[in-house]
C-alpha cells in the first residue's frame, strides 16, 4: 500500500505538533500538520488521511478542565467527520493533551467505544503539581495497533491532569475489553501499584493508556514523540559509555517510534 | 443580569487543589485546617435561557466523571469558612476569556460588547479557624492587586450568602475625549513634579490627579519644553507621554549611554565596543549576524539556520505580583526573538530568580508606615514567581530547558526575575537574510493579537524609578499564553508566505514605541487611534497609544497583502486591524476623531533624548580577611554545604517546567541516575534531522561584587563559558548576553560599582573572543519603605550581573554530562586552585557559624584568561575525540560541591586526593582546596584506556590526576598531608543535597 497520510492537529495551544509530525515522518507516512479550524472550515479533509493524531499541549490553556473546551470544539463541529473516519478503518493517536481531548469527546475512556457522553476521565495529578519526569510502562498484548510487539517502553510525563479515573464499572469493562493497553511500571518491570513516582500521577490501575474496543483509536499520557532519539534518553551518555566501551554501537532511535511505526506499518504491511 | 454556575469535585473523591494547598497553610502558617475544597466559579454575564444554561453547564462546565455542579451555588456545602476570590475589573481573566469562546462555540451564538464570562474561585475551609487565621489564607491565595476576596464565617454566610452574589467585574470607565496640551514653561519645582508624578488630570474636586510618572528629568524636560517653544506651541498630553515611553530608561538605556567620567557610554564603549573588536577580528568568520539592533540579538547556527536570544527582567511587577510579573515576564520576552528579523520561531525559554530567603522568619516590611502594604514575603514571590514561569512556558509549548535560583537577603525588597526566550531562523526567506526587515512607505501598520485596555500603563517609567507606595497598580498584568502561541504560530505562517516586510513586538511601551521603532526603517507613519481595537470603552488616547496590553505584534504589510494577512490571521482566531500607514514624511503622526493629536519630527522623537553627564566615585571595599580552625567535622561540613539554598538541588523547581516540548532536549537541566542533580548547561537539538545543537549556561556571582564588581564579572564571564564547554561546546562559537541589574543608579559610588563591570566585560570577552550579542538593564532595584516600628528602611539589591551564554555544539551526540559513569575512570582536575575564598559559599556558611554574618573577606577569585581559554580549548579537543566521560564546571562551593555532583549524579563514589591537587605556591590548608572557588577549574573523569592520549592534549597546561571512581557509595577525600580527611554516604549527601527546597 501506498505511504499513509497522517493528519496533525494544531491550533488553539497544541504545541506538540511539530515533533508528532515529525515522529510520523520519520516512521514512513506522510504528515501534514492542520489547523483545527481549517477542517472546520473545510480547507481540507479528515477523509484523505488514514491516521489523525490529537497532540500534546495546552488547548485553550487547560482552562475550565484540560482538553473539555478542544474536545467541544472538535466534537461540535467535526464529530461526523470523525465518527466516519474512525468506522472507515482510520487509526486515531491521542498523547497528553490529545489524550485528554479524546477522553473528554467520549472516543476513548468506554468500553463501548465512541460514546455520547465521556464516561472516564483525566484529572488532577495526586500531587496536584504539574510535573516532568520519565516513567516505565508496560504494554498489555492485545489488539491496541499501536502497541503490538512492544515489551517495554520509557518515556517522559510532562502533565498536571493526568490520573485515568473512572467508576468502578466502566473500570471493570475497560479491564475485560482489553482496552488498558499501557501501565506505569518501575524500573525492574513491576506494576507501579500506584506508588509515586512510578505512577506519576495516581492513575487508577496505573493506567498511561487506553484504546477503544478496536485498537485502532489510541491515547496515552506519556509523550512517545519526546524519545525519537537515542540523545532523548536521560541516561543516554551513560548508555553511550556503556556501548563504546563495550564495542557495541550506539543506538541511534528511542523507545517512542515503536508506536509511530506500528500506525505506519499497520498500513504498508 | 447573569447566572452563576459552581463546579467542584464531588464530596466522595479526594480534591488535589484543596490538599496542596492545605499542605502550603500547614508548612508556611503553621495553621491546620480539617479540609479545604476549591470550587470553581464562572459568572456567565449575558441573558441566557435556562435550556441553553443547564447545556453549558453541563456539557463545558463539568467533568460528569469526578465533579457535581449547579447553576447557582452548589447545595450543602460543608464548611466553617467561606472564601471567595474574584478579580478586580479590568484584569486579564484566562479562563473567563476560554469560557465566553466555549460558550459561544457550543451554542453557536455571539457575546455582544459588555458580555462576558467571569471566572472566580471559591474555597471551602473545615476547621476551628479564627478570622485572622482565615484572612492569612486568604492572602496567600489572593493579591488585592489583581483581586478581590470576600471572607465569611457559617453564621454570616447563613444570614446572607456571599455565593448567592452574582459578581462581574466589568470595567466601567466614563466615556472621555479630552486632549489636552502640557504648559512646560513652568518653574523647576512642577517640571520636576511632572517629571516624577505625570500629567495633572482636572480631579472633580477641583484638585488635580496625576498620571503616573513620566519619568523625566528637570533637564530633560527643558530639552523637550524648547523643542516645542521652537515650534511655538504646547505639546500634547499624547506626544509628551509618547516622549516619556520612548526616552525612557527602559527603552533608551539613559545610563548606560550617559557620558560618565571619561566614558561616552559604557554601553557602546564596553560592551559593544567588545563586540566590534572581536568581529573584527573573526573577520570572513564572524558568525554574528545582527546583534544590538533588533529585539535579540542573531548569530549563525549553520549554513540554513540561524537562532536569536535575549533575556529580560521583571523585577517591579514580580514584587508586587509574582504570579502575574512573572507570566507576563516570560510571554513578553517570547516576543523579542518573535520580533526579531522577520521573526523567529521560539525554541527554549530561560530564567533565573533572584529571591530573598524563603524561611525568612524575622519581622515584615511594608511600603506604607502603619504596618500598611506589607512586602510579600520571598517565599510568596518564590511561588508566585514559579508558577508564572511554568503557565507562561508550558502554556506556550516552548521548554523552559535552563534556569538559576540565587537566594541573597538583599533581594528581599525586590525580587530580580531573569527571563530569556532564544528563537530559530532559517537563514534567509524568500531570498532575503531573514534577521534583516524593513517596513516600505505606503505598507499598512497592522496590529494583531489581543485588544488594548489600561493595562500596564506607565510600564516603561515604572521601572524606571525606584519602588515606592505610590507606585501604580496599573503596572501588574498578567499574561495570556494562549492568546500568544495563536498569534506566534499564525505569524510563522503567514511569515513563510512572505505577506509582511517587517515586524516588531509590542512590549514597553506599546503601540508608541513599536509603530515609532519601525517607522524608522522607513521614515514615518500616520495612525489613526480609533481603528485600534480596545478591551472596554472610555480609554483616553493616550491611554491607547502607551498602553501595554499584552500579546500583540507589529508589522508592515504591503497594502496588496492586507487581505490574505488578515484572512489567515482570522482563520487561526487571531484578530487583526489596520491601524494606519508607514510614510516616509521624517514625522510620527497620530490622528483621533479626524483630528492630529500628535504630530512628531521622528528626529527628535529618536535622538532627541540629551546625554546624560555622570560622575562616579569608587570605594574598594575593606573586609577583613577571616581567620578560623579547620571544621572539625569535615563530612558534616560538605553536607550542610550541599544543602545551602544557593548549591542545593532545585529538583522541585525545574520538574514543574516542561523542559522538553519541542523534543530537542539532549542535555537536561536535572541529570544522572535518578535525575535530580543540576547539570552545568544544557544541550538542545533545535534541528530535529540534524545533528547541530545549542548550548545554554549562565552565571553571576553577585557576592564577590561585595568585594570588586570588577572580578564579579570577571568571574561570571569565565563561569558562563567554561560551564558551556565542559558539555562539549566549541569555545570559540560561545556568544554572551549581559543584564545588569543595579541599584541606587544615582549615588555615584554604585556608578562606580558599574563602571568596573562594565569595564570586566568588555576585557573578558574580548580575551575569550566571546561577543555580547544582546543585552538589558534595570537600574534601580531599591525598595523603600517602613519596618514595624515605621522607621525608614531601604533594601537594595547587590548590584548584580548575569552573564548568559549561548554555544554551537557541532554534534550533539558527542556532548557529555557530569555524572560518573564508570567505577575506575581517573578524575582530573584542570586549572589550578588558589586561596580565593572570598565572598564564597564557604566564608559565608562558616561566617554564619561563627559569628552569625557571613564572612566577606578580601581575596576573590581572579580570571587568568589566557591560561583558562588554552584549557578550554584542550578539553574541547578531548571531547570531540570521545576522550572524557564525565566533566563538571567548579563554580560556587569549588571542588567539594563539584565531585559531590558527580557522585551524586552518577550514584558511584569516588576518592579524592587533596594532596595531588595543583594548588598556588605555599600550600593550602584542606577546607580551602575543597572550597576555594578559583575560576577555570574543571573535573574530569577519563576511561583508564584514554588516559595516554587524554593527557597528551594538556601538556604544559594545569592538569592533574587528583583520584578515581568507585563502585561503593561513598565519596573519601584525603587531606593536603595525604591522610583521610572525610568520608560521606552518597546517601546522606542526597538527603543533604535535595531537602532544602522541597515542599
């Protein structure tokens, strides 16, 4: 199959589009960063690209509760648009804010899928602190497309709503469907079992990330795009010790373009 | 008539908000409250029907999972206290602003002019709590600045709820036209009134309200009275104010310019006076590409790219409101590399804060006698200051990749708020080097981002003077981030269109000195006030044109690109107005109801501003030189040390900034296994396909000014530098960025005090050949005001120097980090150590001990430039060979905090061998090898294989073997004579390093 079309959403206080794009760039599609509002006004079309992707950032500055009012926006005036794309076999990746814009819409967070009202949410740290720091997770196998095949992954938090919250039903049903897809775990691999700082945040079930009943609409709260490179890695000149002394060669990719990859070869393979 | 909808989270879940804050009351007040909720509060001002009403609050205003809401308040709340906080009218109200659009997107409709949303915030309180409890913290989460608090107790609020207001503070202002004209041929006595309290306006009783300052001298004034006496007229309220902005010694520099003693300017003289000779001498390899003339200053990055920098202070505001000084601090410096050439894309945000002690504990100051207008107290303006930087940075999707903290009593009055934004340019645009612009006659003036109101009015002769309780409340805004990052990112796009010739920012000033500043690319301009959108009716012309409403732009647009400039603009949601034309006429024109308001020769406006002349006298300090025993408790020593507010960990601050938007982060500001050890610099890939990278330090040393202001900047230079090449910084591609923060610029002793930096700075960088690229100052740091017993008391601030540095790494992947890597790499010292202890850590933690005051002393440290640079450029050579796998800078707290940090970091220990240290003839003893703060020094680890070739590029240059890494965990030093001398757990070293600032 030809070179998929990933669409990049900005506008409004998305700031990670740029890195996102590129992630998708470099992992063989063709990204296009779009302004929300020129989907709204029909400058271009959700319908000519096979991945949309919400990024991180602050839309509308966190204001009111992080992602509600992009979540609205979309959801007001693009939400057939997306109900189509995601029927019609697209893939959809959330991260950090985009992950909280997706939950809040109801396009992820249920164990029905698309749901009309938001049935989990994202929402302030336990600490109640914005923070930056990396975090172990592990991927659950299941049929989430973005995580298939991945062991384990380290990526950087950068968030201040980020605990995954929910009534205990909808947690129940998201555990049976196979939705939780990724954990915060520590350093040897263990469940975090909420402690901090393996569970940033105090999410339920130290749960980082959620997919639909397809695994093919996806959103986390750690920033894939923020480990493309070896040099992302916080410890990446003691790993590059390590390597040149050993006489192994230095690893040029982070553990981030496993998921970019996965969106990209679930189209070309 | 308007509704008030109440959010909160539902009673069975635990509330984040409510608990920090909480935990703050306990640790700051010692007051324990049972539990605090906090409510969210809008007040929808506009005639909704309850259908429409109950769908906002439903589908906006509510999180349906974790929150219950009403419209109207919210029933059976449980508490014993009440607090409501809302602002003032006429402040920036982010999430009002977010809610009116959200309301207006979801049901389709338009809020009409004097419609808004109004957000507030509601605290509940249980507990047995007095009311003066109560009023304490209320202060801590309210400024009377910006806002208003209602307080009440259960009973009170039983008989008459304050949440059963409704509250929407709208700006009422009465509708006034008047232009006046300013009599100046008046006695010495009113110039000098005019000059320091403004414009007299007629007050209703009959007597006159001034202004605000203007901020101009006798002498000045009389250089403007005979302009206009020239002229044969009066000049206009507008033109004099507009004068005042852009001669101001914000925008103007008037010190720095001033003819002083034997110097004309020590601005042109020293440090762009430095710039010159070195570009000179790079000659076909200067790499400067526009430094001093635009709003940052522009070098080279590689062939297509170019990146920019500056860094600011927002000194006065931070004081007075810390959250909002801050914010619009770090937004309004994003605005230089955003108006710098044809504007850049911003890439890394900085800081650096200068705070009095946050355990403070004696007795507060206050603006006012009476115990009236208390000072904040500095750990109030640390939190405020923080959180403002960490909206304004993370907000804007920019990384706020490096920073300082510096604690000094001196900052206690004023606080000194760095902020620094640096920016990317492709090379050249549309053919054009894209670091040059220039507005065309005939191209429109289009003002784009937010609308104008009183904000900040009388911002840029506000700093100018000193602080004191007259000071306007006008001078405190508070940023909007988002407002911004829609513009910014509009502006890139419409920039690669090529649809402007020029731009600039809005910053000081506002309208008045961005349209007059670009009107010299061409020679004139016209505006016409009433197109300029306004926030609220009743703003005076004058008000308009110096207003410094935040997050707008300037730019010149070709008239036949007016239409697709304002289309895009509005697609992205940013609002854009033609405001007038750029002429060539040599005049600076306002118009207002068809009528010329001020109609000025652009000449005089620009260089009419008369040299100062400037005295100086100078006074070397004399402090005696301290004599004490050896501590007898060396391994307690290090760790009391570590823990100093000055060397601690700043873990706490620096994970509240998003430090890696952007994905370019390759040397983080924390570093190490666990990292929470400060790095030296950090390293940034701008580029995310290429290999190229940044680096970011920064130094001062306002302590050692206590001794000779000459080797503070001696020092922070060399500092600033060596810290940019121990990450692997090619010395030679190192550019410098001065902000002289002083005090009392009046009393010619300070002015010496800054003649002698001043004269540092140019003999530095020219011996390192590392060029001032931009720079800024603030010249009067003082507070004045009342202690308890209302004597008078004034707080200066140290005259204070930052150096920031900004390097070219040619490949990323080659820098290198602090931490130990390896059990068995050999541990170098470069450079060499000397008795230079005065004005250190150390003098100041044993003064402390001993006698309750730091030690001062006399023997500061010095800068040998020549032989440091020649151990810069061997360690670079190392570097790049892959040599070195670890090195540390050793600024404050010399070799001890150094080795320490490496240890830390790499959580391996490590043994030192003082005796093997190169120290100055004669000897030290062993606290002073560890503490001496010596410049040019640097430890190095090195794999025992590199060793050879390692020391084979340092010979004849001060290098020496001093020990080794281990796998225990447990740093050993041996003393001068070869015995051991202390030896410390990595673990109590970690606790000693991290609990000092962590709450």
């Amino acid at each position: 199959m030809a070179v998929p079309r990933a669409l990049v959403l900005t506008g409004y206080g998305i700031n990670c589009d740029r890195e996102t794009a590129f992630a998708f760039e470099q992992a063989g599609a063709e990204a296009r960063r779009v302004h929300v509002n020129d989907l709204i006004d029909g400058h271009d079309r959700l319908d000519r690209y096979q991945i949309l992707s919400f990024p991180g950032g602050f839309s509308y500055g966190d204001d009111i509760a992080s992602g509600k009012v992009l979540a609205n926006r979309v959801k007001t005036h693009l939400d057939d648009a997306i109900q189509r794309f995601i029927e019609g076999g697209g893939l959809v990746l959330g991260i950090c804010n985009g992950f909280q814009v997706m939950v809040k819409y109801g396009l992820l967070g249920s164990p029905q899928g698309v749901v009309e009202a938001q049935r989990s949410t994202l929402t302030y740290n336990d600490s109640s602190r914005y923070e930056d720091r990396w975090v172990h997770l592990l991927p659950e196998k299941g049929r989430c497309v973005f995580t298939r095949g991945i062991e384990k992954l380290y990526l950087p938090v950068a968030h201040g709503e980020g605990k995954f919250f929910t009534d205990p039903g909808t947690l129940a049903g998201l555990e049976a469907a196979g939705c939780v897809v990724l954990r915060y775990a520590d350093e040897e691999g263990r469940a975090a079992g909420g402690r901090f700082p393996w569970n940033p945040n105090g999410s339920l079930n130290d749960i980082a990330g959620v997919c639909d009943p397809s695994g093919r609409v996806f959103g986390l709260m750690p920033h894939p795009e923020r480990h493309l490179h070896f040099t992302q890695h916080p410890l990446w000149t003691q790993l590059a010790e390590e390597c040149r002394r050993a006489g192994r060669r230095l690893p040029e990719e982070g553990h981030g373009m496993a998921i970019f990859r996965n969106a990209v070869t679930y189209f070309t393979d | 008539m308007g509704t008030r909808i109440e959010a909160a989270i539902r009673p069975d879940l635990p509330d984040p908000r409510g608990n920090r804050f909480r935990k703050r009351i306990r640790d700051d007040y010692g007051i324990r409250v049972d539990a605090i909720r906090i409510l969210d509060v809008y007040h929808v001002d506009k005639d909704l029907d309850e259908e429409n009403l109950e769908r906002c609050r439903r589908e906006l205003f509510t999180d349906p999972v974790t929150q219950h809401s009403s419209l109207g308040p919210l029933p059976g709340k449980a508490f014993d206290w009440i607090i409501e906080i809302g602002f003032l009218p006429g402040v920036t109200d982010n999430v009002g602003h977010t809610s009116r659009e959200a309301v207006e997107d979801l049901l389709g409709i338009s809020f009409q002019p004097g419609e808004s949303v109004y957000s507030a915030e509601q605290i509940l309180l249980v507990g047995a709590l007095t009311e003066d409890q109560v009023r304490k913290i209320a202060s801590i989460r309210h400024n009377p600045l910006i806002q208003r608090a209602w307080i009440q107790c259960r009973a009170d609020w039983e008989r008459d709820p304050i949440d059963g207001r409704f509250y929407a503070p709208k700006v009422r202002l009465a509708p006034s036209r008047r232009i006046d004209t300013v009599d100046l041929n008046v006695d010495d006595k009113e110039l000098a009134r005019l000059g320091r309290e403004g414009i007299l306006d007629p007050g209703e009783d009959g007597r006159g309200a001034a202004r605000g300052p203007l901020a101009l001298d006798v002498p000045t004034l009389k250089v403007i009275r005979d302009h206009f006496n020239r002229l044969g007229r009066d000049p206009t309220d507008i033109e004099l104010e507009s004068i005042a902005q852009t001669w101001s010694e914000h925008c103007k520099h008037n010190i720095f310019a001033a003819r002083i003693d034997e110097v004309d300017s020590l601005y042109k003289t020293y440090i762009q006076g430095a710039t010159r000779k070195i570009r000179e001498r790079l000659g076909n390899d200067d790499w400067c590409l526009s430094v001093f003339r635009d709003n940052s200053g522009v070098i080279r990055l590689n062939r297509d790219w170019s990146v920019c920098y500056k860094v600011e202070t927002h000194n006065s505001p931070s004081a007075l409101d810390p959250y909002g000084g801050a914010i619009t601090g770090i937004v309004g410096v994003n605005r230089d590399p955003l108006g710098t050439g044809m504007g850049a894309r911003l890439i890394v945000n900085t800081y650096g804060f200068c705070f009095g002690d946050p355990y403070y504990v004696g007795s507060p100051y206050y603006r006012l006698p009476g115990r009236r207008d208390p000072v904040l107290h500095p750990k109030v303006i640390f939190e405020g200051v923080r959180e403002g930087v960490e909206h304004g940075g993370n907000k804007s999707g920019i990384p706020t990749a490096w920073g300082f903290l510096t604690f000094d009593p001196r900052y206690m009055g004023k606080p000194l708020v760095f902020v620094g934004t640096v920016g990317l340019l492709p090379a050249t645009l549309h053919g054009r080097p894209s670091h040059e612009k220039g507005a065309q006659p005939g191209d429109r003036i289009i003002m784009a981002g937010g609308r104008v109101g009183k904000d900040g009015i009388h911002g840029a002769t506000f700093s100018s003077e000193a602080m004191h309780a007259g000071s306007p409340a006008t001078a405190v805004q508070i940023g909007d981030p988002i407002t911004q990052k829609k513009l910014a990112d509009a502006q890139i796009e419409i920039r690669d269109l090529g649809l402007y010739h020029s731009v600039t920012d809005n910053g000081a000033g506002g309208l008045s000195c961005s349209v007059a500043e670009m009107a010299r690319e061409c020679g004139g301009c016209t505006v016409v006030l009433d197109r300029v959108p306004i926030k609220y009716e009743g703003l005076l012309p004058y008000e308009t044109w110096i207003s410094e409403s935040q997050e707008r732009m300037t730019y010149a647009v070709p008239p036949q690109n007016v239409d697709g400039f304002c289309d895009l603009m509005r697609r992205r949601g940013v609002e854009a107005t033609v405001i007038g034309e750029f002429t060539d006429d040599g005049r600076c024109v306002v118009e207002f109801e068809g009528r010329r308001i001020m109609d000025l020769d652009m000449e005089f406006l620009h260089d009419g501003v008369p040299q100062k002349v400037l005295k100086t006298t100078y006074t070397a300090p004399d402090h005696p030189e301290p004599e004490f025993p050896e501590p007898e408790d060396p391994a307690g020593t290090l760790g009391r040390m570590l823990g100093r507010l000055n060397l601690c960990s700043k873990e706490y601050v620096v994970r509240q900034f998003d430090h890696e938007v952007q994905a370019g982060s390759v040397i983080k500001p924390l570093v190490g296994r666990y990292q929470d050890v400060a790095s030296d610099a950090a390293v940034v890939r701008p580029l995310l396909d290429r290999t190229d990278g940044i680096g970011l330090s920064h130094s001062l040393y306002p302590a050692y000014g206590d001794i000779d202001p000459y080797w503070m900047a001696a020092c922070a230079i060399d500092t600033a530098i060596r810290n940019l090449v121990a990450v692997g910084a090619v010395p030679e591609r190192i550019a410098l960025l001065d902000n002289f923060c002083w005090c009392s610029s009046d009393d010619p002793e300070r002015l010496g005090q800054l003649k002698r930096a001043a004269r540092a700075c140019y003999d530095f960088a020219v011996a390192y050949g590392t060029p001032f690229i931009s720079g800024k100052d603030s010249m009067y740091n003082d507070f004045k005001g009342f202690d308890e017993d209302d004597r008078p008391v004034k707080i200066s601030v140290p005259p204070t120097l930052l150096i920031s540095s900004l390097g070219i790494l040619e490949d990323v992947t080659r820098s290198v980090t602090l931490d130990a890597k390896m059990p068995e790499d050999r541990l170098y010292l470069l450079g060499t150590t000397r008795d230079e202890l005065g004005a250190s850590e150390y003098y100041a933690l044993a003064g402390e001990a001993l006698e309750g005051e730091r030690f001062i002393g006399k023997r500061v440290p010095t800068v040998d430039a020549d032989s440091n640079a020649a151990v810069y450029r061997a360690l670079h050579r190392a570097i790049r060979q892959g040599l070195v796998s670890a090195a540390a800078s050793l600024g404050q707290g010399g070799l001890a905090v150094a080795a320490s940090k490496m240890a830390l970091a790499g959580d391996l220990g490590m043994e030192i061998d003082l005796s093997a240290v190169a120290v100055e003839p004669g000897g030290l003893r062993a606290d002073r090898i560890l503490y001496s703060e010596s410049q040019g020094r640097i430890l190095v680890a090195v794999a025992p294989e590199n060793e050879d070739p390692f020391l084979a590029g340092f010979e004849g240059l001060a290098c020496r073997l001093v020990g080794r890494i281990h796998e225990e965990a447990f740093l050993r030093i041996r003393g001068a004579d070869g015995a051991p001398y202390l030896e410390q757990s990595l673990e109590n070293l970690r606790e000693a390093y991290k609990k000092t600032l962590w709450w």
